[in-house]
C-alpha cells in the first residue's frame, strides 16, 4: 500500500503559459501515477466514499481494477452507474461529495477519487475501436421527446434509448451539450470529450433537433399532438442575474453566460471564427463562484491585460471551488475582496471606462449562515475597467413555463417536480437546474437518471 498522506500531484501546465492558451491544465495522471495513487485505497470493508457519491459509483472496486491493471474494467465500473464519466472525473466537486468522506482523508488528503475516474474514462477513450458500435436494441414502440441537451438531458435520453424509445432531443443552441458546451471552458473541459459523449448517444439512435427552441419553434402542447407520449424537460437555469445597479446597459458589459458563449461556443479566441475577440485591457468579473472564475481565468487567456475578481465577501466565503480558486491565483487574477460595485461609467461612445466600488465589511450571519457584507459608509472608489463581466446566479428562463398550460414553477421561477422528475404537467416529467436553480453536473445526471425510470414506468415498459 502507499502510505504517502499527500495526493499523488497531476501534471499541469505551468501557470504563466497556461494563461495564454486554451488547452486543458490539467493533464492527467500517467500509468505509473495511476497506479501509485490507487495504491492508497485501503479498500475500505465500508466505503464511506460511495455514500459521498450522488450516483452511488462502487469507488473500491474501480480502483481495484486499476490496481490489478484492468483499466477497461474499471471504466465499465463507473460507467455502470455514470454515464459521463470522462465529463465527471474533470468537473465533479470531489472535494465536497466522494473525497470529502474517504477515510484517507482524516489523517492527510483523501484518495484522488477523480484524477482516477478521469484517467480510466481517458483509458477507455483511447483504446476504444474506433469503429465499435452499440449491440443493436430491441425498440418498444415508445416516442419521448427531451428539452435540453445538458447532462440531465443526455442522462435522460441514453437511458431511455437503451430501454428501446425513440428519443429526440430539441436544443435551442445549434450545438448538443448544453452548459458542457457553451459554458465550461476548454482548458477544464475539452468540447471533443463532450462530443464523444454526444456521439456515443447517436450511435444508440438518439436524435438530436438542434436550433429548436421549446415555446418557440414548437410548444409543448404540439410535441405531444406530434405523437410524443411523455416530454422530459431539462433545460438548465440559463437566465443571468444583474445587479440592477446604472451603467449596466454600456456597452462592454456581459453577463458571463454570454461572455463564455461567445468564447466556449462561438470560439471568440479562434482567429478563423468569425466571432469578435472580447476587448482586451481591463476585465472586472464580478462574482465569487464557480462561473466568475471560468469567466476571469477565460478573459486572461483571450488577451486582458489585468483581470479583478470583484467579491464582497473574503476569501472565506468565497462559493467557488478552492481548487478553481488556487488556478486563478497561479494564473494572475487580481481578487478585490470585501468589495462591491455600486455604479458602471462610460466614455462619450456608451463603452464603460469605470467602476465604482465600496468597501465591505462582514456583520452577523445572514440566513446562509454566512456573515453579512456591510457597506462602509464614505469608502467608495473607482477603478480603470474596459470590461464588466456580471457572475452573480442564474435562473430557469421563463419560456417554457409561459407557453405550457399546467405546469407549476416556484417563486424563483424553477418547475416543481418530485423526487421522480413528475410535475404537475401529466406525461412531462423535469429534472436539472431547471428544477433546483444553478447546481452540478452530478446532481442533473442523477435527476436525469430517475426520470428516465420513471418516463418508462410511466410508459408502461418493464
Ligand atoms: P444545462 O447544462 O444548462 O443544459 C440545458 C440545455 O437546455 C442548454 O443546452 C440550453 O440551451 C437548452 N435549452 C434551454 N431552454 C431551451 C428551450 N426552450 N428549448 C430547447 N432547449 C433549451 N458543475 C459542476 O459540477 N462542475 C463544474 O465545474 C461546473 N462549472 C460550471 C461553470 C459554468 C460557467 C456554469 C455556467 C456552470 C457550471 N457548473 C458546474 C454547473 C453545471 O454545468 C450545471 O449544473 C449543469 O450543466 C446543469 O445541467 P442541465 O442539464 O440541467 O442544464
Ligand atoms: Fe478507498 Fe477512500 Fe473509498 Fe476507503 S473511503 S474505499 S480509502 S476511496
């Protein structure tokens, strides 16, 4: 057994260079250190790790075969209860779901649970035939129509395609993959491992409808007059929060779902793309999370010259990842903590210039349980910008909701569903941000799963 209380480290690229490119920072374990971090697996005769795990994948028993050579196996293990595993092994929060309960990790770092997820899912990836094709399924008659190419969507379709349906997915964007796609960067997802996946979905005879946008290009009421028998609806929580402060109106203003569109999707860092390259300069992301990192860390690589992250909290609360946190460090973005924007100011042209901020300072918890940023009076400052990137949340967008009679949505504007994707809507079914608000891949693949169950019981399919 290796006894090293620390990870077995993940070759990266160097920060500096890194900084300038799209290509993945992470580049994954080798054999060799594959084998020496699954060697710190006890095997546990209770593996808490498998409870951390919103799909429940049999971590022991993957990494066993890893141990034992078989990598193959240990991709057929996971792929067992995750049909994304090369999508999980780079996104998944592990530190707060499997690692966070792994014994290792009482006495010293836990098992580096995703770097081996990820490296058995690149094993597969690399050593599949590239002209293997599913065995040939037995079709139940069935037709489904799914809303959404995100995780929750594809989950949803593969499932029900094994079963037998006839799935088509309808996606507003001219691309499957939803936020894999337009919002995850390159450097921690690469598009062709989504693609693959897409791929892999087809070859089960799963169609995809791209640029359908449901309440638009069809209702839902005219998927079923189509002869759809059930709809499953995950189409995320795509909506942008602003601050409603002034100047949010300017020009070189964004929401960081448009900004990361016009990178991720429309390719705006590619010269033989036709999307304009975001202006360079100075880039203010505003936000703690996951997404203002993406957006900061995106907007250092496209040519700015400095990046703020503008958070009015410290670095405590910060709601991004540590590990997001510490690559935008080591990628020289700028943190302004315990700051808040109060007004955005233009040029004679209507293109920001500045921002106003004001100091914070934490009070008592709020209902979060966080403590409360306060302004203090009298503290406000400006800052040079040429950008202004908006990361504060998202929402379900309120087509659907709109144009589907029957279907009920809660105050923040997310359909209700019950722990089996039903709403309120009989034979649509929901799942995803679309029902939580902004949340995981994980846990949108897991909604997408139960629905899938439940669409066929629904059906009447064994
Ligand atoms: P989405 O992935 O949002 O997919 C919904 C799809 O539905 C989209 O393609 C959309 O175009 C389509 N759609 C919407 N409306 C319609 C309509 N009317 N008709 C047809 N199609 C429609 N999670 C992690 O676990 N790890 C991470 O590292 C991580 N990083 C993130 C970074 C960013 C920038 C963002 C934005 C999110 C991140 N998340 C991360 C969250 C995670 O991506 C989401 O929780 C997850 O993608 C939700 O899946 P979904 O299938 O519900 O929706
Ligand atoms: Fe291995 Fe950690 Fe899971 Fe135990 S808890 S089986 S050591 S990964």
């Amino acid at each position: 057994m290796n006894n090293s209380t620390v990870k077995t480290p993940i070759p990266e690229q160097e920060p500096l260079v890194r900084n300038k490119n799209f290509e993945e920072v992470a580049l994954g374990y080798t054999e060799e250190q594959a084998l020496l971090e699954a060697d710190r697996c006890i095997g546990c005769k209770n593996p808490l790790c498998i409870s951390g795990c919103p799909v429940e994948v049999r971590i022991p028993e993957f990494i066993s075969k890893i141990k034992e050579h078989d990598y193959e196996g240990a991709y057929t293990v996971i792929n067992s209860t995750n049909s994304l595993p090369a999508v999980c092994g780079r996104v998944c929060p592990q530190e707060t779901q499997c690692e966070q309960k792994c014994i290792r990790g009482v006495k010293g770092d836990p098992v580096g649970i995703g770097r081996l997820e990820r490296f058995a899912a690149d094993w597969h990836s690399a050593h599949q035939s590239s002209d293997h094709k599913p065995a040939e399924i037995k079709k139940n008659g069935h037709r489904v129509a799914v809303v959404g190419s995100g995780p929750a969507g594809l989950t949803c379709a593969g499932d029900l395609a094994r079963a037998g349906c006839k799935v088509t997915v309808f996606e507003a964007l001219h691309v499957a993959g939803g936020v894999l796609m337009y919002g995850i960067p390159e450097f921690r997802l690469p598009k062709a491992v989504v693609q693959k996946e897409v791929n892999g979905l087809r070859d089960l005879g799963v169609e995809f409808s791209c640029d359908s946008v449901i309440g638009k290009t069809f209702t839902v009421d005219e998927l079923f007059a189509d002869g759809y028998e059930a709809v499953f609806i995950g189409s995320g929580a795509g909506l942008p929060s602003f601050m409603n402060i002034e100047g949010e109106s300017l020009q070189g203003v964004y929401s960081a779902n448009e900004y990361l569109t016009r990178i991720n999707l429309m390719k705006a860092y590619k010269d033989e793309y036709d999307t304009p390259r975001p202006a360079g300069g100075t880039v203010a992301v505003v936000g703690g999370g996951n997404v203002a990192m993406d957006a900061a860390r995106c907007a250092m690589r496209v040519g700015a010259d400095k990046v703020y992250i503008i958070y009015r909290r410290s670095m405590e609360e910060l709601p991004a990842r540590k590990e997001e946190v510490h690559h935008a460090v080591e990628e020289q973005i700028e943190f302004r903590l315990l700051n808040n924007p109060v007004k955005i100011y233009g040029d004679e042209k209507g293109r920001v210039n500045k921002i106003e901020c004001i100091r914070m300072e934490l009070g008592e918890p709020d209902d979060s349980g966080r403590r409360r940023p306060v302004p203090v009076e009298g503290s406000n400052f400006f800052l040079d910008v040429d950008t202004v990137i908006m990361a504060l949340g998202t929402s379900p967008n309120p087509l659907i909701k709109n144009t589907t009679s029957g279907l009920d949505t809660n105050r923040k504007g997310c359909i209700i569903a019950d722990d089996d994707g039903r709403t309120s809507r009989e034979g649509v079914f929901a799942g995803g941000d679309v029902v939580t608000g902004a949340a995981t891949v994980i846990l949108a693949m897991g909604a997408g799963k139960k629905s899938a169950a439940a669409i066929l019981k629904y059906l009447g399919v064994d």
